[in-house]
C-alpha cells in the first residue's frame, strides 16, 4: 500500500518514532487513521505497540480494541468521583499492558475525563511504574471537539468544577503530567458529504487553548449528528488495505 507521504506525514512518524507523547489533531478527512495505521504497520518495529478506542466502530477502523475490552470499562461506565480508586485491566489483557510500550488512543474526543485518569490508574499499577500512564508512550489522535464525550442523566455536574472542569479528557488530573506534543494535520486528503464537514469546520474549529469547553458540549450535541448516521463506511478502501493485520497488539520484531 502507498501512502502519500506529505512533509507533514513524514514529520509526525518521525516525532512519534521518537518517543514523545503526542496529540494529533485535524479536521475530518486529513488521514489520522491512515497515519496511525501505518506507524503500527511500518514504523513501530522493536516495540509493542496497542491501539484503542472508545467505541467498536471507531476500534474497527483501526485495527484495535475498544477501552473496555482493554481496561474493563465502558463508555456508559458511572461516573467515579473518588480519585483514589483501582482500576485494574481485564485479566487476558494483564500480560499484554505489562510489556507494553506505546498506546495508541484513536477518538480521543469521545473519551471522559475519568476514564482517562482510569487508564492512567490501570497502567501505573500493572506495570509498577509511578510515571503518567506507567511510562507507556502515549498517542492521542482525533479531532478534539467533533464528537464528545457520552454523558447520561445528571453526569454533567461533575464535570462543570468538580471532581472536574468539563468531560474532556484533557480535564483529567493526569492530563498536565503528559507533556503532550500537539502536531495538527492540515491537509485533507478526502471530503465526503462536503457540507457537513464544512458545518463541523465552522464549529469545531481546533482550539489553541482547551479552556471553557464545557458549554460547546451542547452546541456539539444539537449541532452534529450521531456518529452512527454521520460516520457510515467511511473507511476508504486505502485505509481497509492498511489495517489489515489481524494482532491488536502489535509486537516489533
């Protein structure tokens, strides 16, 4: 499979092949899945790699496995306000996290700010490690506003100050720790349904500051549609040819 590799392509493996904890961004259409698909592929070698998402559509596009299967929560997991809590892994899951290296997160919008500090948690404890996510290379990838967090009934109100400041991930008592590296995508490399993309555009322009964003939850909410009306095949026949392999953990050779 030949993937055009832009400058930009080129520069984000090459940050990503080095170590740092990155957070890739970009509109709809500007090839983060392909991106993802082919470090794993091609440029991951010599370390194990996993990569996740939020829901089964969004691990499927991917390649990987969803948050829950991983970590043993869902997105409809309740809200867990005490910051002391254990989150431990699914049990088939244990051996693969403790010799792992680098996490990949496709979706990264989608993904609560607990469950966020709840990874971190889970990976801190099996493997033994005090660092932020135990010492594990970390790869957020996803347009940060296009699809929100799932929050249902009164969830809200603990996401507007306390225990934190919106549902997004980058609220997590963890997320200052990163020291996250943001590389931003920008040229588009397919437009499907072009009046829609320019909607979110226009709404969900990126953020240079991820502050206030509690109240665009509910302009996302009225404004894009559900990811299972919006998102239907929207994996190009390139990107299928991509993420063909069938291992969710991707162990270098």
């Amino acid at each position: 499979m030949n993937v055009n590799m832009t400058k930009e392509f080129s520069s984000t493996l090459l940050e990503m092949q080095r170590g740092r904890n990155l957070l890739i961004t970009g509109h709809t259409g500007t090839g983060k899945s392909t991106l993802l698909c082919t470090f794993i592929n091609e440029y991951s070698r010599g370390r194990n790699c996993l990569i996740i998402a939020p829901t089964e559509d969004a691990a499927s596009k991917v390649g990987g496995m969803t948050i829950g299967e991983v970590f043993g929560f869902s997105q409809s997991e309740p809200v867990n306000t005490t910051r002391s809590y254990r989150q431990t892994p699914n049990e088939e899951y244990i051996e693969i996290l403790e010799s792992l290296d680098i996490l990949i997160i496709d979706e990264i919008s989608m993904v609560r700010a607990d469950h966020f500090d709840m990874i971190n948690t889970a990976l801190k404890g099996t493997k033994r490690n005090s660092n932020p996510f135990g010492g594990v290379q970390l790869i957020l990838a996803g347009h940060i506003l296009q699809r929100p967090p799932t929050l249902r009934g009164k969830e809200l109100e603990f996401f507007t100050g306390y225990p934190w400041n919106s549902p997004y991930f980058f609220s997590a008592h963890c997320y200052p720790l990163l020291e996250l590296h943001k590389i931003e995508l920008t040229t588009t490399w397919q437009q499907k349904n072009n009046d829609s993309i320019d909607d979110i555009h226009s709404i969900c322009d990126e953020l240079n500051a991820c502050t206030n964003i509690t109240e665009n939850t509910h302009i996302l909410d009225s404004t894009i549609q559900d990811e299972d009306n919006n998102e239907k095949n929207t994996r190009s026949p390139e990107l299928s040819k991509i993420c063909t392999s069938p291992a969710h953990i991707h162990s270098g050779a």
